[in-house]
C-alpha cells in the first residue's frame, strides 16, 4: 500500500476531479475515497482521464472506499461497494473499510433522531465483518479493513474470521496512537493516519486546539530542513511506518505534500514531536455521540 494518499473528504465538487487527476500526474499512487464524501463520481473521472492519459495505470494505483453507517446490515454491504465501484468507475477496490463501528437506518446519511440509530445489538460488527470478508472471496476489493476502531474491537472481528488487513483512525502529533499502532505491529496490520494535517480546513468548535500547521515545534523543524510545516507532519507520519493521507484540492499544496517523501526527520525531530501526544481529537465524534444518539462518544473508539 503507498505510503502517501490524496484524502478526499470535503473536497469540493467540481475541485476533486481536477485535484485527484493532478494527484495522479504529479506522482501520488493512492486515492482515499469513502461513499458518504459524495465525491466518487469526481474522482472517477479525475482516475480514468489519468489512466487515459498515460500518468498511471490501474494496476499501479491504489484505491480505498469506504462502507456507510447506513449500510452495516450484511445485505446491504455488496449493493454498497457495487454502487462505489459505479461511481468510481472501477472494478474492483483495493481496500474497503468500515468506515466507523456507528450504525444508522439503511438510507439515513447523518441522524436527526434516536430512530435513525441502530444500536450494535441490531447490526452487529462481527455481521458486517463476514459480508465484507464475502467481498474479498468475490474479488469486489483486494483487501478489506475498518476505521475509527482500537484494539478491542479488531480482536473481536478477527475471532469471527480474518483480522482487518488496515485500520484507518485519526493520527497526528497530538494524537499519537500508541497503543493502537503496537497492536497493529503486532498484529501485521497497516496504521493509516487520516487528519494528519489535524484537518485544519473544517470549522472546530470552540476550545479546540491551535492549528498543528502553526505549532512551534513544527514549525522550527520546517524552518530547520527548508520544509513546509504540512510536509513536516507527513514526514513524521511516515517515518513511523504509517500510511498518510492529507486532502488538498490546491494543486500547489497537492505537489507540496507529495514533496514530503524527500522529508528526513532526524532521531532528535522525532523525540521533540514524540512530546506533543496529548490524546487529543480534531474529530471528536460527536455527531454521533450526542443526546439522540444510543452511542457514547468515549466508547466508539475501542
Ligand atoms: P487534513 O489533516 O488532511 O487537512 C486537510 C485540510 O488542510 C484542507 O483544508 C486542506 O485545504 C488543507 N491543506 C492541505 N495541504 C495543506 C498544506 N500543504 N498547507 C496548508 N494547508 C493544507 O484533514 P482531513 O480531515 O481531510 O483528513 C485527510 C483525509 O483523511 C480525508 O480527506 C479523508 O480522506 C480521510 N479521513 C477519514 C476519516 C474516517 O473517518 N475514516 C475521517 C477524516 C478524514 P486545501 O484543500 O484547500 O489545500
Ligand atoms: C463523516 C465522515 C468523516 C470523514 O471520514
């Protein structure tokens, strides 16, 4: 699996078919893409203009999608990849993953109601777990894994089959993973760090920490290697054996992160970001987790 990924997520329509196509050209081998960024469509179009145009070719490129909330119920996980491939223009995915351990009424894309829930009782994991390990067995995706999940839930799932092959969680210098990214070394299972750049294009709430981008520390390390701040961090990611996917629809910072694959942090750089852990979340998920919710925001990371 590449290293580095172009992350998808808020990409603007009419932006992410030009951002994945100029991705593609610049060198990037790796999309991220999940059904609910209502998007797949664009970055189809933006793969299959690159592999007309000669910058890539299937077999090269790596694509992630992602299964919906809506969608856990195991009849309801080959219509969704199908749909995915659709839109992606694809016939098979490179990885799929559950995209968070939340379940939702087939067709409710965000709850406005405890209607809208299912509760885990209802849609079980270890259920959608065996429909996804059918869609590798029907050659639908190469390899299958899930996302927002710890070590817990990994064991569980992997006591009703295989153990998920990646897990993707939120992973920067504030959030650093520790525990999760050990079981996954020991476990063989690939770390994939999204909000690297700690997502710094969203509205947060208020008492949110400051943007990573401006913190000192990164910002020194930058200023030290001739390096951007964002390069900076997706060196760091890296350099931990993670993989990494920062969005961007800006062709001059699409090439700028690409640029961090020449990043060599030191022994000293990585001991100084090692302090920065403080367990902290830009997506705290509590959209899901609030007072109509039967779901905890504490517990939905395990
Ligand atoms: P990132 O940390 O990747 O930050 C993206 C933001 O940073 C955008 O606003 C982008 O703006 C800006 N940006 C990108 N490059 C630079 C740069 N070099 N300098 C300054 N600003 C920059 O956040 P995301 O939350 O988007 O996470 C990345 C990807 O991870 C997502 O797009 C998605 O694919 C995945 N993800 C998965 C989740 C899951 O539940 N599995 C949850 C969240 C994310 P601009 O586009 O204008 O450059
Ligand atoms: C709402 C989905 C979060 C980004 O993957």
């Amino acid at each position: 699996m590449p290293a580095l990924g172009l992350g998808t997520w808020l990409a603007d329509p009419g932006k992410v078919h030009q951002a994945a196509r100029h991705a593609l050209e610049a060198g990037y081998l790796h999309i991220d893409c999940a059904a609910i960024y209502g998007n797949e469509e664009e970055v189809g179009q933006g793969i299959a203009e690159a592999i007309e145009a000669g910058d890539i070719t299937r077999d090269e490129l790596f694509v992630t999608s992602k299964l919906w909330n809506d969608s856990h119920k195991p009849e309801h996980v080959r219509p969704a990849i199908e749909k995915t491939l659709d839109d992606l223009g694809l016939e098979q995915l490179d990885l799929y993953l559950i995209h968070w351990p939340i379940a939702f009424r087939h067709g409710v894309e965000f709850p406005q109601s405890r209607e809208d829930y299912l509760t885990l009782e209802e849609a079980p994991l270890e259920e959608t777990w065996k429909a996804m390990m059918e869609l590798k067995e029907a050659g639908l995706t190469k390899h299958i894994g899930v996302s927002n999940m710890g070590p817990e839930r990994l064991q569980a799932l992997a006591e009703v089959g295989e153990m998920p092959a990646v897990v993707q969680v939120e992973c920067h210098p504030h959030l650093q993973q520790r525990e999760l990214l050990d079981f996954c070394n020991e476990h063989d299972i690939l770390l994939t760090a999204y909000s690297p750049l700690g997502s710094p294009g969203r509205q947060h709430k208020a008492g949110d920490e400051p943007p990573l981008l401006d913190h000192p520390t990164i910002t020194s390390i930058a200023d030290e290697l001739d390096a951007t701040s964002a390069q900076v961090l997706i060196a760091w990611a890296m350099a931990r054996d993670t993989v990494v996917i920062p969005k961007s629809t800006n062709p001059g910072r699409i090439e700028e992160n690409f640029g961090a694959l020449d990043v060599e942090l030191t022994d000293e750089h990585m001991a100084e970001i090692a302090k920065l852990d403080k367990g902290y979340r830009y997506l705290d998920g509590e959209f899901f987790a609030d007072e109509k919710s039967p779901y905890e925001a504490s517990k939905i990371w395990v």
